[in-house]
C-alpha cells in the first residue's frame, strides 16, 4: 500500500502541466525519469559486467571517457529519438548538437551532463545527470545553435538525478523545487522531498582544496576564511564528494556553499556553463539560494559557444554574498 503522502512523478508531472505548463513538458520530464531509471540500473551493474574501466578514448572536453560515459549518452539520446517536441540535444560529451530526427517541429531542445562524476564510478561514489530544458527560438525546422546558447533565465525546467544510497530525481519547472526517490522494487519514483528550500546560516564549505596553489590571492584568502571557521555567515564543515550532483545536494539540503573558482592560468574554471552550471544555478535559484561567477549571476551569462567553461559559487544566500564580498 503505497502512503498517501507519495506521488508517482508521473502523476505530479501531468498535474503540474495542466496547472502551467504544457503537456509537451511533461512528456520530456517523463522520459528524463525512464534515463534515471536506465542509467541507475547499469550504474548498479557495471561492476558485474566490466563496464567500469576507460575506452581509451577522449571527449571534446578532452577528457579520458569511460564507458559509462558512453553508455549514459547513449541511454539519454535514445529516450529521445521519436519523441516529437524535442529537436535536438546538446551534450557534454559531444561536440556538436544531436539533431533528433523528425522532430523538426520539437519546440523544446535540451543541454545536458549525462554522468556527472564518472570518476566515482570506481570507489561507488556518487555520481549524477545534469539537465536543462529550453524553449527553441527559430521557427520550425532545423535547430539552430542559437536556440541552445540561451541564458540560464530563459529555462524551462531544469534538474538533476542524483544516483547513490539511493536515486533521486529532483527539477523545477519556473516554480517549486521537488524531489523524488526512486522505489526500486517497483521501479517507480515518488515525490518524498515538496518544495526545497535551502538553508541558511548551516550547512558547509565544498571545494577541491588541493588546487589552492592555482587560485589567485583573493580566493585563497576567502576559502581559507572558511577552513578557518572566520566567515560571519557561520561556521561550515569541509565537505567534498568529488561529484557536483553530489556535493550540490548536500548543500540543497543542509545548506552552505560549492566552489569551483577558476585558476590564475585557468581563469574561465573547469564547469561548463550549459551543461552543469545554468541547471544547478536555475534550482538554486528556485530554492531560495543563489548562484554566481563571481562577479555576476549565472543564470545571466548568456553563451557565446557549447562548451563554455565558468566559475561558480552557488549554494545559500548568505554563503555566496560571503564569497563575493571576499572577491571583490
């Protein structure tokens, strides 16, 4: 007997399309819930099957890919084919835009970050699928690459799948942030977290501390304030999955900062901006937190290529004023 408090997503999906959204959204949102359902299963089963090692080949991130890489790309563009109000995808892992065919009247396109955290895959650490959805620009037809270099405001919807413990589903669609668990004896994901609401003034610090030589003075000087327990938004706890899916989680739920800064060298920093950075930034937002590159909001930077690459510092309010007050 299933508690009256959980709702199938799919339900959830279709009530909120006819509260405000179209039924077409809820179309894509369903078939991003069957990816996270596939790809929880093979990330269970990889071990078992020897999909756990490198392919020997490299993305255009320039990347060493694994073959859960490929897998989850695949997995994502094939619960799309036939599917006709999407047109096109773009992917961290590929480098021009899939055009899907006979969609050409889709009037949504998506960008997305199909394994999150691949590298975990080895110790059974977290890992995630990140994804954007946005309302095509050009009349129908062919895509063009315009209709994916939108800023983060202009989101659809926008979510991620955390897989680890156990796998979640967790988006927004312009309103509420809502989490989903899946149900895994029955293969169902049902609504266990309503409207999230990031914490404030709790949580803690997430960042690869190893890469402070690379960082200029003034970041340095700002994480330091935080390992240090000086920052007046509170004390925070060091924590790092090595996962973003993972860590930002974490701080959706207990609250506190991720930081990925750029480098002295490296100045436009590791995230792509499409692909990880607009998503998270979009429920961040939604959830009452914020989101920046340090220096103005990520859901304002508008990009100019694919796989444009940003900083970000996002997580509650107050954590990430902290963080701009220190770099400015």
């Amino acid at each position: 007997m299933i508690p009256n408090r959980l709702t199938l997503s799919e339900q959830f999906f279709r009530d909120q399309a006819q509260a405000n959204a179209s039924g077409g959204l809820s179309t894509v949102l369903n078939r991003f819930s069957l990816a996270a359902r596939m790809l929880a299963s093979e990330i269970m089963r990889a071990g078992f099957v020897g999909k756990l090692g490198y392919t020997g080949t490299t993305n255009v991130q320039d990347e060493n890919v694994r073959a859960l890489d490929v897998i989850s790309n695949d997995t994502v563009i094939q619960v799309f084919e036939n599917i006709p109000m999407v047109c096109g995808i773009a992917s961290e892992e590929m480098e021009d835009v899939h055009l899907l065919p006979g969609c050409e009247a889709g009037k949504y396109v998506i960008s997305c970050d199909p394994l999150d955290g691949s590298g975990n895959v080895d110790v059974a650490g977290q890992m995630g699928t990140i994804f954007g959805i946005y309302r095509r620009k050009s009349a129908e037809g062919k895509p063009q690459l315009s209709d994916f270099l939108q800023p983060g405001r202009d989101l659809v919807a926008a979510g991620y799948v955390l897989y680890g413990p156990c796998t979640m589903l967790v988006y927004s669609a312009g309103g509420p942030v809502n989490g989903f668990t899946l149900d895994r004896s029955i293969g169902t994901f049902f609504l266990t977290h309503p409207d999230l609401r990031i914490p404030e003034g709790e949580g803690s610090y997430s960042i690869n501390e190893a890469n402070e030589k690379k960082w200029d003075s003034k970041t340095q000087a700002m994480v330091r304030a935080f390992r240090q327990q000086e920052t007046t938004c509170g004390k925070r706890a060091a924590r790092y999955a090595g996962a973003l899916v993972g860590d930002f989680h974490r701080t959706l739920l207990k609250g506190g900062v991720y930081m990925y800064p750029g480098e002295v060298k490296k100045p436009e920093g590791k995230l792509r901006l499409l692909y990880e950075n607009a998503p998270l930034a979009f429920l961040c937002e939604r959830a009452g937190g914020a989101a920046s590159d340090g220096k103005q909001r990520i859901l304002d930077i508008t990009p100019t290529k694919l796989h444009e690459r940003t900083p970000l510092f996002l997580g509650s309010k107050g954590d990430v004023e902290e963080v701009l007050r220190r770099l400015a």
